[in-house]
C-alpha cells in the first residue's frame, strides 16, 4: 500500500511529541553542551557540536520533470538536508581553530554513500583585543549579507535565504572559500574582509558546460575575490566567535542591526557577442544592504518578534540566470520552454535586484507547558532579473515547533513558487505557480 505524505507527516508528528514528553529526569540530565576546558576561567576549551536536520517533502513538480527517464508531475521525497559537526577552540590566549564537517543534501533520489567532507577548516591569530584578529583556511567568513553565512540551527524559515550564497558551489564549496581573512569588532561595528582564491569552475556542478551569448562564470584561471559585510549593531551585541549570523535569538536579546555588504571579483564571468565572433568578459558584482531586527515583547514569557529586510544589487554579467532546486527531487526535464529546469528548481539569482523579506512571532515560552512553544513565519523573494520578463516572487509560510530541553525542533513549510516559460518570441514570463510542503526534524547539540 502506498504511504501517503500526510501519513508521515501524521507519524513524525506523533513521534515527536512523544519525545518531547520524555521523563524529566532525562531532560535534566541532557547535557547543554560538549565542552572540555583547559583553564580554569574556561578561555582556553574545545567543543563540539552536532546537529542533523531531516526532510519529509512533497512537491508539486516543474512542468516536464522527470526521474530517471520516467515522468514526474508530482513527488514525495525524504532525505537528509543537513548533517553537520563542529569541533573548535581556542587553545592559547590568541590562537583559535574552527573546523566543520558533515553532508548536505542526501536524498532518496541522489547517489548513494556521498561521504563527509570539510566544510570549514580554519585557523585564527588574535592580533588587538577584539578589534582584529586574521585567519586562514577554508571558510565561511564572506560577503555580502547577513545570511551568506547563516546559522543554520536557528534559521527562522525552514531554509536560510539562498540567493545570498552567491556563489555557492561555483567558485567555492557550500559558500565557504578558501580565504584569508580579518574580522572584529570596533565599538558597535561588526566587520569581516576577506581575500578568496576561488574554486576551478570546470570541476564545477553549478553550471552547465561550454558559452553561449548569455553571462557564465569563466573557465579561465580566476582572479582574486574580495568581499566584506559591515554591521552596526545597536542594541545587544552580537557573538563573532564564528562567522554565522542567527536567524532567530528565541526573545532571549534585542537585535537591531544595520548591514552593509558586497562580492568583487574581475572577470569572473564571460559571454559571446551576439554574432558569435567575440568572447566577452565581464566582472562579477554583488552589492547588499539589510535589517534585521528582533525584540522579547515580555522579557518573562520571552515572546518575541523578528524581522530581517534586504535589498541586493546583483551583476553577473548580460542575462545571467541560476536555477536553483533545494535537494532536488527530479533529475530532468523534458520540456525545452520551462525555464525553471526540473523538480522545484525556480529561478534564485541573476543579473537584476532583489528584495527579500521575512518576519516572525514566537509565542510564550510554555505555550505548550513541557512541551515547549510555537514560532509561526513567513518570507518572500521578489527578484526583477534581466532575463526575466516578468518579476520573480517566492513565498513562504511556515510554523517551528521548538520542543525544550532535548534541543530538537519540528517545522512545517510550504512554499510556492512561479514557473516561467519561453513564449515564440522568446519571452521567458510567469506561467504558473507550483507549491512543496515540507516538514523537518532538526536535532541538535
């Protein structure tokens, strides 16, 4: 009999729940973190992390998606959207490592036994107080906005907003590059600068093969990437530890920040002229400016609202555009005119601008009694990308059920996105909009 995607839903509901109810002596006894500290003050440790997010998924497919050959209007999936682990610490008074590792994206259409790989490996000299410190290595301290570098156990929406990865898994591995860097903070001034060597595109996934008259990352040797991001934090003061911004301090700070940020890199991409003779050059741009803003409305019951704004000013070249799928559920396409590509694939970054909004409540901390509370969401992406006749808007609305004591989490999504299609005069405009609902199980420590 088939299982349904409701079923699973239903069971993953049912399931957690009855973990969150677990005994309180076990609650008590769950460590908060793993830490092992070489001085007695605890400014010399180690710790570790671990934390794994699991997808159920239904999606209501592209037109002409197909899986393996065989056609795929509609598709329930599960998988492994995130694994990761971290071990970092800082050894002596200035000397501080960082690495992390794990998998992305293991799903039950995919390939099989992927492997863990570094995602970050890093080390950092402490030069002035907090004011500057310079590290190297493979790394996520980069431009050009907030969430470039996200945190991902604390994202508000189920997924962090990944039109601000740039570049991810062109010219670098998952966002991080391999970097030299400078970080710090100077007062209430939060900043990061970075020196990239970026990646061989010819080894790369995230694009197709080959040049056409419309922009593509080069294949030639790269050029150096610079970029920074600069926030102004107003009210309570953000950790830099590590490079990843939260998504959400659950009514436990006041957050008012004020960022600034961009991507430089010359002659990252190229083009052939319109009568094929000529190969063009072109530098890659990325200029970013956002908000984000969150409050405790009762410090007692810690109910709180978030709020984050950005605007990005992206030049990748004439008409560039990237579609991107989450985990994709299909492996092609056999329609030539649907533009988004297969599965749930929507157009995501591109030579234009881009608005991105998102806002949340959470209610108070025992809403549930012991079994914790609730944070309802909800985002947009409004992009005008030069390839694009008509504008491209995604949306997003979603609920977090925050279970305490046992750092889990289960959240439910649905999102809905538009399909465009070339026309015979070779217009690529809105044709419809297709949905996916999914809900995750993150669990952490």
């Amino acid at each position: 009999m088939r299982i349904t995607f409701l079923s699973v839903l239903s069971f993953l509901f049912i399931t957690s729940a009855a973990f969150a109810q677990g005994e309180k002596s076990n609650t008590k006894k769950f460590p908060k973190e793993l830490r092992y500290n070489f001085s007695e003050d605890g400014e010399q440790y180690v710790k570790a992390t671990f934390l794994a997010q699991i997808w159920g998924r239904y999606t209501d497919n592209n037109p002409g998606t197909t899986l393996y050959g065989f056609d795929e209007p509609t598709s329930f999936d599960m998988g492994l959207r995130r694994v990761r682990m971290q071990v970092y610490g800082q050894l002596t008074d200035r000397i501080f490592f960082y690495t992390q590792f794990g998998q992305n994206n293991l799903s039950s259409s995919g390939p099989r036994k992927q492997g863990i790989f570094f995602h970050d490996a890093l080390g950092e000299f402490k030069v002035y107080k907090n004011a500057i410190s310079i590290g190297a290595g493979l790394t996520a301290w980069t431009g050009a906005s907030r969430y470039s570098s996200p945190a991902i156990g604390s994202i508000l929406t189920l997924d962090a907003p990944l039109y601000q990865q740039y570049t991810a898994d062109i010219s670098d591995q998952f966002v991080r590059k391999l970097s030299i860097y400078a970080k710090g903070k100077i007062g209430k001034l939060d900043y990061r600068l970075a020196l990239s060597d970026p990646m061989a595109i010819p080894v790369s996934t995230g694009q197709p093969g080959g040049i056409s008259t419309s922009s593509m990352y080069s294949s030639e040797p790269p050029k150096a990437q610079v970029h920074g991001y600069f926030m102004y934090q107003f009210m309570d003061q953000e950790d830099n530890t590590t490079p990843y911004n939260a998504g959400s301090y659950y009514g436990k700070k006041t957050i008012v920040n004020l960022g600034v940020g961009f991507v430089q890199q010359p002659q990252a991409m190229w083009n052939l002229s319109d009568d094929l003779q000529d190969t063009l050059r072109s530098n890659l741009s990325i200029l970013s400016t956002d908000f984000f803003f969150e409050t405790p409305l009762d410090k007692t019951k810690q109910n709180a609202v978030t709020a984050y704004a950005a605007y990005t000013f992206s030049d990748y070249g004439k008409n560039y555009l990237r579609n991107t799928g989450v985990m994709n559920p299909a492996t092609g396409n056999s329609n030539p005119m649907v533009v988004n590509g297969a599965g749930n694939a929507f157009p995501m970054n591109g030579t234009g601008n881009t608005i991105y909004a998102q806002a949340g409540y959470l209610f108070r901390k025992d809403l549930l009694k012991n079994l914790g509370t609730i944070q309802l969401f909800g985002a947009l992406q409004h992009s005008t990308f030069d390839a694009l006749d008509d504008p491209m808007l995604m949306y997003e609305l979603g609920a977090n059920w925050l279970i305490p004591g046992n750092n889990a989490k289960l959240s439910l999504e649905y999102q809905s996105r538009p399909v465009f299609e070339t026309d015979a005069l070779g217009d690529a405009k809105t044709t419809a909009r297709k949905g996916m609902v999914v809900m995750q199980l993150q669990i952490g420590i």
